[in-house]
C-alpha cells in the first residue's frame, strides 16, 4: 500500500495569534472552547480543570484553557466516560 501524500501546512504569521483579542471576533476559538468544554464535561471531576469557560474572554484565555483541558484529557488517558 503506498503512503498517503505529505500536505505541507505553512507556519500563521506571528500576527495571527494575539492573546488580548476579544473572544468574540474569533468564532472558530469560540467553537473549540465549547467542544473542549463538552469533552471536559465527561471527565470525573478530579480530572476537570476548574475554569469557568463561559467566563473566557481572550484569545489568550481560550488557548490556556485548551491547553490546561488537553493535559487533563491526557492525564485521564484520554478515557472521558
């Protein structure tokens, strides 16, 4: 079998993240907090992350919260019930 081919993704320019932009001109941020929150929602609450997500009101603050939710995920082996 013959292997997929490579897609090459360019790097975003560095203006593309800044972390005191409003959360609600990024939609797409938006959505990934909510998945995120959906996904933490399954783990026992010893795994939870303790962050209110409605109150998220960065970019900076939504990529903390992915980022502190990604480690919990992976803590609990990636097993949310």
């Amino acid at each position: 079998m013959s292997q997929p081919p490579v897609v090459r993704v360019p790097k975003p320019a560095r203006s593309s993240y800044q972390p005191h932009r409003v959360l609600a001109k990024n939609v797409l941020l938006q959505s990934q907090v909510k998945h995120f929150r959906e996904m933490e929602k399954r783990l026992p609450p010893e795994h939870q992350s303790g962050i209110d997500s409605e109150k998220i009101e960065t970019e900076g603050e939504a990529a903390d919260y992915i980022r502190r939710v990604t480690q919990k995920l992976r803590q609990a082996g990636g097993r949310a019930q």
